[in-house]
C-alpha cells in the first residue's frame, strides 16, 4: 500500500510543479514581494509593520489561488478526460487515490510556499526605505536579483540544450541558491557590513506566522481537492475563496450571536475558523505568542483537513468515472 501511496503522491507532486500556472504563482508571488517593499513606503508610520503584514497576505493569496488550480487540475481534468480510469480501475482504491493526490498536492504547494517565503524574507531584510537618500541594501539586490536571473539562465540554457522543463530546472537550481542568499543576507548588513545573524532575521514570531498560514494552504488544498471532484475551476475557487473569507469573519459575524442562536451556534462551530492561522497583528504589536500555541492550530488544521478529505473520499466513491 504504502508503494502505491508514494507512487500517486509523487506523480501528483511532479504533475503540479509542471504546470505553466504553478510557475506563474510563483513568479507573480515573488515579484509582488518587491512591490511591497515600495508600496509600504506610502504610510506615515509603521512601514516594516506593514510590509509584514503585506508579505503574509501575500503568502496567503498565493496559496490560496495555487491550491485551487493546482486540485483542479491533477484531479478534475483526469476525471473529465477519463485518465483516472486507468488508477481506479487497477488494485488502488479510491480512498488511497485521494490521499495520495493530496499529498502529492501538499508537497508542492510546500515547495512553493517556501521559495515565496525565501522572496518575503528577501524584502524583510532590504526594509522600507525611510527616505530618499537612505541606500538600497546591496546584498539583498546581489544575492535575490542575482540568484533569480542566474536560475533563470541556467533554467533556460537547460530548456534550449536538452529540452527539459524550465519551471523544473527553476525549482532545482533556485531553490537552493535563494536560501543561500537569505542567509548570506543575515549576516551582511546594507552596505555589506558584517553583522549577527538574528539580527539580519526577523522576529521568530514572523516565522510562527508563515507557518499558520502555510497550515491555512493545506487546509484550502484539502476543500479545494474534496470540490473538485465534483466542480470545475472557477467553482472550486469559489467555494475556497468564500470559505477563507467566511472563515476571517466568523468571529465578527457570529461569536456573540452564538449564545443566543442555535442556527449560528451551528455555523460557527462547522465553519472552519482561519482567524486561528492570522496572527500578524500580534506580531505586529510585539505580543508573546506562546509556544503552544502554533502546535494546537497544526493539530486543528490536521482536523480540517481529515474533514475535507472524507467528504472528498465520500464524493469520489460516488463519481462515475467511467
């Protein structure tokens, strides 16, 4: 069992990171991280508290667009075009099917969300530029320009030479000549100054913060993988994209309503509540977040995603793939 399992997870893995709209998220992702950094100039104060809350609302967009084209397509598509058929039809059952898609699914969506965290961490250590006059910080342009241009190179020489997939080569080469540069960056101050490491890193509470989010892309991956069984694109979009907005508004919609109402008692304890994984205004105001606290949110997006998972197991057992 477990053979076939790592065949379908790695099989979804390598079938997601090929697609154009994997590397597009990607690229966009990244190039909005440098936005940010202008962007978060424009406030009268707190710019750096505002370019983290910029880099985590764009960590989490990505994911959330990344999830749901990325489940449409390595399942909706197979089943519309009868390809699952030749899966199902094979000693491999349904239900092993769907885990096996959403980890191959997850461990995508991983690799993705750290190179966009590695660009969010690029612009943590550049910072807002105060003034006109303060410097740009030259590591940072040296290491992530330097390192994106030089993948892209490589990735394309290796495309034209011997034919292979640009967006794979990316990933392999990038992957680790970015993290190569943020950690070069840590030590190297603006004007290339040696310095500490911590202080070339942000807060561990922003790393805290990364992680929950992440939590929140598995848990949309997983509803996104469960609708799409039976949905197209643009409505499991819609389902996860209402799910995440309803999930950030059901403490102000529903909370106190919850004492009196058994109707919104009922909601607010099925809808699953992501003002759990958003935890950037305590971040933000230098608040002590407990270590406890990130474990109790992982076991309960674990929960979620068993959820979702079932209900996507209960669908497909039921889908004419025939």
């Amino acid at each position: 069992m477990f053979r076939k399992l790592h065949a379908i997870a790695y099989n979804t893995f390598v079938e997601t990171i090929r697609q154009p709209v994997y590397g597009v998220v990607v690229g966009v992702t990244l190039l909005l991280m440098i936005f940010n950094v202008a962007l978060a100039g424009y406030t009268l104060k707190d710019d750096d508290k505002l370019l983290t809350e910029l880099g985590l609302s764009t960590l989490l967009l990505a994911g959330l667009f990344l999830a749901s084209f990325s489940a449409t397509s390595i399942l909706t598509r197979e089943i519309n075009n009868k390809t699952v058929l030749t899966l199902v039809s094979k000693p491999i059952s349904r239900p092993l099917l769907i885990v096996g898609k959403f980890i191959g699914l997850a461990s995508a969506l991983a690799l993705a969300f750290y190179l966009c965290f590695l660009g969010f961490l690029f612009s943590e250590q550049h910072s807002v530029l105060q003034t006109s006059a303060d410097p740009f910080n030259q590591p940072v342009l040296l290491f992530g320009f330097g390192g994106a241009i030089l993948t892209a190179i490589i990735a394309g020489i290796r495309n034209y030479l011997s034919g292979k997939a640009f967006i794979t080569t990316a990933l392999v080469v990038g992957t680790p000549l970015l993290t190569v540069g943020v950690i070069a960056c840590a030590f190297l101050g603006p004007e290339w100054a040696v310095r500490d490491f911590a202080k070339g890193m942000p807060d561990i509470a922003v790393f805290a913060a990364a992680f929950l989010i992440f939590c929140a892309v598995l848990v949309l991956a997983a509803i996104a993988l469960a609708a799409s069984i039976r949905l197209g694109q643009i409505l499991t979009l819609t389902i996860c994209v209402g799910v995440l907005v309803g999930g950030l508004i059901t403490d102000y919609l529903l909370s106190k309503r919850a004492e009196t109402s058994l109707l919104a008692n009922l909601a607010y304890r099925i809808v699953p509540n992501f003002n759990f994984f958003w935890i950037v205004d305590p971040v933000n105001n230098a608040q002590q977040i407990p270590v406890a606290y990130p474990v109790f949110v992982a076991v309960y997006a674990g929960l979620l995603i068993m959820a979702a998972l079932l209900v996507g197991i209960a669908l497909f057992q039921r889908r004419e793939v025939g």
